[in-house]
C-alpha cells in the first residue's frame, strides 16, 4: 500500500503443513501475482548449490577440507593468487596468499572472494577490478540511471561469458583477505557451481533438474523461464537511493537473463527462478532433515544437521567476523552454516527467530526461514531490488509476525 515493493507472497508452513498461502501485488501491471507466479531468487540459489556440493560430498567425489585447485586447476592454487593488503581501488597493494581455498572456504564465505557490489570499491580495493572483469552489481545505486547502466555491465567477458569462463577469470582476481580470516559476502557459490559441474560432468542445470529439483517435484525451477511460462514471470523493479524506483525487465531480458536459449552463466550464486511452492518444497525437505514431504531422500539427516550448525571460527557470529558491504543477511548473534545463515543468539539479533533458524535470502527481496524448534517454515517472494532494509525491515517484521501467529504450548528459553 505504501508503494515500497510492487508485491508480495507469503507460504508459511508448520510440521510440514501449509497453514498460510496468499498474497497481495501485480506480477506485472494490471496482473495480480498468483499462486504459479515464477520469480527470480537470486541469492537463494546459494543454499541449492550447497546442497548440490554435499550430495558430492556424500558420495565420496568432494571433501571440505579439500583444495578448490584440486578441481578447478593450478590458477586457483595459493601461490597463483594475490591478497590485497592495503592502499586504494586505483593503487591497490599486494601480498601472497598464504593458504589455499578449500571448498569449506566457499561454503562459508570465508575465502577472500567478494562481489562488484556498486559502490563497495570505496572501502575494498579489490571489488574495483571485479567490477572491472566481472561486471558491477547496481545493489545501493544513487539513482535509477546509474543502476540500469549496470544492469547492462557485463564486465570484460561479455555477453557470451559461460560458467568456466567466469570461474577462471575470477582465480585471476585479488582476493580480500587470506582464506578463512574473515567472513566476507562473494563469489563463493559461482565457484562452487563449477566445482558441482567438474566433479559431476553435468551442467548445474542438468545436476540440479536430475538430483534435486525432478525428485522434489521442483517442476518450475531453472536457470530460465520456457516460453510457455512467461505470462507467470514477475516484473522486477529497481528502487534507488535518491527516491523513485525503475522497472528493469526488459534490460535483464536483453541481456538474456532468464530467457529460454540465451542464459549465459548457470549461476550457482544466484541464477535460479522459482516459484514459492517449489521453494517450499526445497526448504521443507532441510527441515526435514533431506527427505521431502513427498518422501524422498536427496540428502542424509545427519549431512543436514550439519549444513544448518555454525561452520565460523570459534562459533563467531558473522557481524564479528565480516568486513564491511552488502549481505543478504546480516546481523548480530546469527552465524554462518554450509551455504545458510544460522541464528546463535536471537537477542543481539534483534527478531524473534528461534536459535538455530536457518534461511538466506535474494537480491530482489526473497527470503526463506526455517525454524526447527517450532517447526515453522516460511518463503516470503517479492521481486524489488534494492529496498532500504533500514527504512522498511519487512524481513524481521515478517518473522516476527510469524512468531506472533504461535500461541500453543508452554513458553520455551532460549537462554
């Protein structure tokens, strides 16, 4: 009502049920959004990725202790790579890289990879050149005009980049700290997608539709819309700091994004679509510890327990650990699991999420929850990037709506 976002949909689910599914909006102008309306996730992408990773890790293919190069090759190798130490985006300065990347590494955010985030190269030198080579992401653009240009930025790979070309462009870039110093939000997962594909020899796509998505009944997730879906794609707009917000669909579809035949990078960082029920048929299955409510099984309980427990040095929490820039999530007292965000504490953090809630979110508003000590599970769509998290904390008033809906049983500490 207030014109902050075009639209919004809730799922919310208890012990596996759906107890609430509605929501309000346009998908496009004079559309209201539906139940079928397909959405870009972006970031959420991430935990399907991760997910992807452990299936491997299973198998016995991957471990997380093992060296990125030993899959991606020598240019990812420790003594290839270079640390930015100091100076500025125009004079960066050097040192060695001391340790290798590991796949924990990318799991975790913790290997000195970020993102050209617009706007980030003032205080990390190193996210000038991946603006550079990778292209500048338009998240916290001044003004409607300057995050369009971005939108069309495809860095020095071009519009024909692909996955392999993007991942051994990005081994050639400065990293932001040593591996494993620091939490830092990057391009850990676009990595790791093309980990997933050289371990696998499978496109992402192709391991994601095989492994995950056909077993789930995942039937409208992908890293494109078919032609025959489009009148269910949401619009996607773009709200700039100096006020107004711009409709940017027809500048992603130029560039291909999301278009049946024309996708470029199968992004395991944040290229996926979805639909809320299909979302929730992948959360619900980590909340049930690897198997769906269909009753397969893509992942062990115990692989799970282990994705969604703290993987930050000495149970850190990730505001203690990270250097400064943009995140999906953020807060004091959550930490950092295996490709999702983990509450530790739910007072520092401010919201009413049990400890042990895991959940990430999307650079166009998403966000998903899962609560295991209340059982609650909750996929929120919208497609608005760039809201002011400050101005509008729809995020944690959202779970703490949710927590307000919860009225049985006795009262439970969290201390």
């Amino acid at each position: 009502e207030k014109g902050v976002m075009p639209m919004g949909s809730v799922l919310l689910a208890r012990n596996g049920k759906i107890v609430h599914y509605g929501g309000c909006g346009e998908q496009a102008p004079g559309k209201p959004i539906k139940e079928d309306t397909i959405y870009r996730i972006y970031s959420m992408t991430k935990p399907v990725t991760a997910v992807a990773a452990m299936m491997l890790v299973e198998e016995g293919l991957l471990h997380l202790g093992m060296p990125v190069h030993q899959v991606l090759g020598k240019a990812w190798a420790k003594e290839n790579m270079k640390v930015v130490q100091g100076g500025t985006s125009e004079e960066p300065s050097y040192t060695e890289c001391q340790q290798d990347i590991t796949i924990s590494h990318l799991l975790t955010h913790t290997s000195g990879l970020t993102y050209g985030f617009a706007g980030m190269e003032k205080i990390n030198p190193a996210c000038a050149l991946y603006q550079e080579r990778m292209g500048t992401i338009a998240q916290g653009s001044l003004t409607c005009e300057s995050a369009l240009q971005s939108m069309q930025d495809f860095g020095i790979l071009g519009p024909q980049a692909n996955l392999k070309m993007q991942v051994e462009e990005l081994a050639s870039l400065p990293l932001s700290f040593q591996p494993g110093e620091k939490w830092h939000y990057g391009m850990n997962v676009e990595a790791l997608g093309r980990v997933v594909e050289v371990v696998s020899g499978k496109t992402l796509g192709e391991f994601f539709e095989e492994r995950i998505f056909a077993p789930l009944g995942m039937s409208d997730t992908a890293f494109f819309v078919p032609k025959s879906k489009l009148d269910r794609f949401a619009a996607v707009r773009y709200s700039c700091l100096a006020g107004g917000s711009a409709d940017i669909t027809d500048v992603l579809a130029a560039a291909g994004e999301y278009v049946e035949g024309k996708v470029r990078v199968e992004s395991g960082g944040g290229g996926l679509v979805s639909t809320s029920m299909d979302y929730f048929r992948f959360a619900q299955c980590l909340m049930n510890g690897g198997i769906g409510n269909n009753g397969v099984r893509i992942l062990a309980r115990r692989t799970v327990e282990y994705m969604i427990t703290n993987h930050l040095p000495n149970n850190s929490d990730m505001e203690s650990m990270a250097l400064p820039g943009y995140t999906e999530i953020f807060a004091k007292g959550t930490g950092f699991g295996l490709g999702l965000s983990v509450v530790l504490d739910p007072v520092p953090a401010q919201d009413s999420k049990s400890k042990g809630t895991f959940g990430w979110g999307g650079l166009a508003g998403t966000v998903f929850f899962c609560d295991p000590v209340e059982q609650t599970c909750c996929v929120f769509m919208t497609q608005n990037i760039g809201i002011n998290k400050v101005q509008c904390p729809y995020r944690v008033l959202l779970s703490n709506l949710v927590a307000g809906c919860l009225i049985d049983g006795p009262a439970k500490s969290q201390v």
